[in-house]
C-alpha cells in the first residue's frame, strides 16, 4: 500500500493550520491529530465518511465531528504527499465558498 506523507502548506513562512490548531482546546487538538494521522495511513482509502473531494477540482475536506462541533481541513494530493491547505471550525451545513476559495488560492 502507498503511504503517503503529510506535509502542512505555509505561506509567506505562516503555518495556518498550526495557527488554527493553536487555538483549539488541547481535546480538539487531539481528535483532528487523531485524523491526520489516519488519513497519512489510509490515504485515498479513508472512509467516505471523514472525507470528501469537492467536484471538478483536486481539493478535498478531511470531516471531524468532535461533541457538538465539526471541524475541516482542506488538503489536496500530490502523488505520495498529502498537503494540507487551510481548516475551519464549521458552523454550517454547507462550507462556506470563501473558505473553499481560500484553500484552493493556497
């Protein structure tokens, strides 16, 4: 199986992901690690459930539902690499286009 190594994107040196994940509560923190690390060992066999790639493009959410919150990160594929772009706390049902234009911007 391939394994797939993940790598977070940093514009102008600024790690946005680790920005957001700083914020979080040390719980939240863990769970979305927890799925990061899944998806580097299952790669594009993750569960549909955790993931979903949006249509006509190559930009995929990872989906993690923690108590009454659910969270995004936003990463694409680039052969063995998973590159993650940008994550949300979601607060709709629908992602936000402006979040999903910023992922696909970085």
């Amino acid at each position: 199986m391939l394994k797939f190594e993940v790598e977070f994107y940093k514009e102008k040196g600024k790690n946005l992901i680790e920005e957001f994940l700083n914020n979080l509560t040390k719980k939240e923190k863990a769970k979305i690690y927890k799925f990061i690390y899944l998806l580097e060992e299952k790669g594009l066999k993750m569960p549909y459930e955790y993931c979903k790639k949006f249509p006509d493009s190559k930009l995929w959410e990872l989906i993690i539902d923690y108590g009454t919150n659910t969270f995004r990160v936003f990463y694409i594929y680039d052969n063995s690499k998973i590159i993650l772009l940008h994550a949300i706390r979601k607060k709709t049902k629908k992602t936000p286009v402006s979040d999903k234009e910023l992922a696909k911007k970085e």
